[in-house]
C-alpha cells in the first residue's frame, strides 16, 4: 500500500527536524520557548503518525477508502509543513549569523525575529491540526473494532460489551471537540499572519538577498484543513472572537460527527452488512433442516404404518390380542383376560405368527430391544398365566426403556426405576426413543418353559369351562 511505504520517509524527517530545533533553541535561549513548541508540535505528529500506519497495517480492512485517502492528504500537508518549517529555520539561522559587512538596525533584526516566530506558531498550529485529525481517525478505527468485537458473540457479558463501546465513543467525541478547535485556533493564526509580502535583506549582493516571508502560493493554508472542519462549522465568525465562543457550538456537532465518522472512515457498514447476511443464511439453513427432519420422520412412519396392513399381516385392530395387556400400565396387577381362543396359542408364538414377535424376537440374542409399540409376546403370555394362577411365579425380568427414563419389571410389577414420572410417561415419547427389553439370561429359561406356560394356562381355563 502506498501510502504506508510514504510514513516512514515523513517519520525519518520529522525525528531530524525536531532534533535540529532542539538544538536551534539551546543556541537561542531567547527564541527557545516558541521552538520548543515547535519540535513538540513535530514529534507528536510523528508519534501518531506511526501508529496510525500500524493499526492499518494490522488490518486493512478495516479502514474505508475515504479513510487511506484522508491519510494521504495528511502525509503529504505535513511535508509541506514540515518543508515550510525548514525553510524559516534556515532563514533564522542565517540572519542570526549574518556575515558583518550586512549592517541591519536593531529594530529591523528584532521585526524580523518577530515575524519569522509568527510564521512557525501557524506553521505548529497547522500541524498540530493534522496530528489531531489522524488521532480522530486512529480513535474512530478503534472505535470500529470495539463494535465489531461487541457483535460476534464476546465472552464478556453484554452490559460489558456495550460499556466498553460507549467509552470508545466518548473518547472519540472528546477527540472530536479537540481537532475542530484547533483547525478554527489555526485558522484564527493566519489571520494575523502578515498580509502583504515582506522580504529581507539576507546579503550584500541584492540580487540574491530577496527572501519571501509572506503569504505565497505554496504554503499551507487553512483551507487545506476545511475539509476536516464539520459544515456546521463553517459559518462561524473567527474575527475578534475568542475559543470559549466557538465551544458550545463545537460541542454541540461532537455526537453526530462521531456516528457519521464512523459510517465514512471505517468498513463499519459493510461489516454490518456482512454480519445481517451471515444471520439470514443461518435462520434459512436452520428452517430447511427442520423441514428436513419432519420429512425423514414421515418417511420412517409411512414404511411401518404398510408392514402392519401390508400382505400377510392383521389389521391394527386384530393386530394385538385382546386378552394380552401392555407391561407398561400403571396398574400393578393386569386386567382379567378374555377368551381362551384368543390366548392360547396350538403352538408356541414364532417370528412368523406375530408382527410384534417377529421384530422382538428377531433382536433377543444381542438385545433384547423393542419399542413400547411392540412388547414381548412370550413375557406377555406368561404374564397371563400368572394372572390364571397367583402361585405361579415365573419371575420375568424386563425393562421399559426411554432416552432418559427405565422401569424395571418382574412379571408385570415394577421393582425399580430412575425417575419418579409414572410409566404412562413413555407413550409421549416417539416410537422410535422407547423400547422394552429382557434381559439375555432369562432367554434360555424362557425357551425351555414357554410351552409349559400356554399349556398351564389352557388347563386351567378348561377347567373353569368344565
């Protein structure tokens, strides 16, 4: 970029210039104080001249156009300036060491002592702008940042977050007031700078001893700060007016130069652009993944809803014998069983017989695993002969399961369980988060004696019919 390789040059000659005042003032003590102001006026300029050439380094894409083209004006005014500097320095010095054959009168040395002050106090004054002006743009791109950082989601609270951008504000409207009273003080200095052209006697030889001290076409003039100056400012009356006069209406312009600073000298809005963007893609991204998600849950309904009324299969209604109760009810005992037809089964239920069995069955030696929908049709037969006989003890263990939830079974009491929320909390859940299980230890038990279950059972209810 080429207006930071130009700060370094700007940089080198400020330190030597300063330096030369320096030294200019020790030799001069009755001239020291206003060199003195002079060389501060140039280091400081110096100073913030680097760290606005830093920051921007860091990251140029935080700064707007407008903003690197206001750093170049800056850094080439202040080569003027500072070339202007230079310029009455030499011609000081030469008048202080004029060789003695240039006989000037003592009045005539002290006027243009006085004159060549009044020059380097605008010649300050106007620098003194410009540092100013880069510390308001070097304070609004800090400014930028402490927004940009308060919007991503900082891991301060809020309340912080807001507080910290309210200071960085505050410090820039204060900034603010400084750098529009110093391009009116400025202004103010020229208007005593003399007005008509002076030039000095600096050698015998007259063709060389014309040296113009006045106003010319190359020095630097209020109106190159107007731009910097607010609109609001421009009507105010400079003449025999004081700084106390222009404040209040400096002040009052502070806050809204502060907001339209931000908007023309930082990417601020683009970053706010960005950032609306970013979220308009998120909510959309986030509405087509629910969309997503109910289409794949209807999709897996619709393929069970066609194996329980597809071919070879009963109807919901005929799906579940009547006389075979879920395991899962709150009840601890189960209701009475209806007609022996219904219950006892010629031969012990298989996969084939039962759409339930084939599922629960299937999963028996790994996991015993179903869903609430689905129980298992040999603990449930055995649960109804236990019902015929309350001497039969078959001690099934078996657990319904949720995501969250379990409750532990023997037969058809519960023994145990991780919650207090009744069983009937497992029908909210959706068929695919619940499930039932029997533990694989019982899997040999319950081979060997379902058989002997159905068989028991249907002895009894003969026996009742007899």
């Amino acid at each position: 970029m080429a207006v930071l390789a130009a700060i370094l040059p700007v940089v080198s000659r400020s330190s030597y210039l300063a330096l030369e005042l320096y030294q200019f003032a020790a030799e001069s003590p009755k001239e020291a104080k206003d060199l003195l102001k002079v060389a501060r006026a140039i280091n400081n300029f110096a100073s913030i001249l680097k760290q606005v050439g830093t920051i921007i380094k860091e990251d140029d894409r935080l700064p707007s156009y407008e903003a690197l083209d206001i750093l170049e004006d800056v850094t080439v005014q202040s080569q003027t300036v500072l070339k202007e500097i230079e310029h009455t320095v030499e011609i000081r010095t030469r008048v202080r060491d004029q060789d003695s054959d240039v006989q000037q009168s003592s009045a005539d040395h002290v006027g243009n002592g006085a004159l060549h002050l009044v020059k380097l106090a605008y010649l300050a004054a106007h620098l003194e702008s410009l540092r100013l002006t880069l510390s308001v743009l070097l304070q609004t791109l800090y400014t930028a940042q402490s927004i940009m950082w308060s919007k991503l989601r900082p891991t301060v609270s809020p309340k912080q977050a807001a507080k910290a951008v309210a200071n960085e504000k505050i410090q820039l409207q204060t900034l603010i007031v400084e750098h529009q009273m110093s391009i009116l003080t400025a202004s103010l200095l020229y208007e005593h700078f003399p007005r008509t052209d002076t030039r000095l006697l600096m050698e015998s030889d007259s063709s060389r001893s014309l040296v113009l001290t006045g106003r010319d076409n190359t020095s630097p003039k209020p109106t190159n700060l107007r731009r910097y100056l607010d609109s609001y400012l421009g009507s105010l009356q400079l003449a025999d007016s004081t700084e106390e006069a222009w404040l209040p209406t400096v002040y009052s312009i502070a806050s809204p130069r502060a907001e339209l600073l931000l908007d023309k000298w930082t990417s601020l809005p683009d970053f706010d652009e960005r950032l609306r963007d970013a979220e308009r893609k998120t909510r959309t991204q986030k509405h087509e993944n629910q969309q997503a998600t109910v289409e794949s849950d209807s999709e897996e309904e619709e393929p069970q809803h066609g194996r329980r009324n597809g071919r070879g299969s009963a109807s919901p209604e005929s799906e579940q014998p009547e006389g075979v109760q879920p395991l899962f009810a709150d009840a601890t005992t189960l209701p009475i069983p209806v007609p022996v037809s219904r219950l006892v089964p010629s031969v012990p239920v298989s996969p084939a017989a039962s759409p339930r069995a084939s599922r629960t069955m299937s999963e028996f030696p790994s996991s015993p695993h179903a869903s609430i929908g689905s129980l298992p049709v040999e603990a449930a037969a055995a649960v109804e002969a236990h019902e015929e006989d309350g001497d039969l003890d078959l001690e099934i263990p078996w657990t319904l399961r949720t995501r969250k939830y379990e409750w532990r079974y023997i037969d058809g009491k519960v023994v145990g369980s991780n919650t207090d929320l009744p069983t009937s909390t497992a029908y909210s859940e959706r068929p695919s988060h619940n499930w039932t299980e029997i533990m694989a230890s019982w899997r040999g038990k319950m081979d060997a004696g379902l058989d002997s279950i159905h068989a028991s059972a249907s002895s009894n209810r003969l026996s009742s019919i007899k």
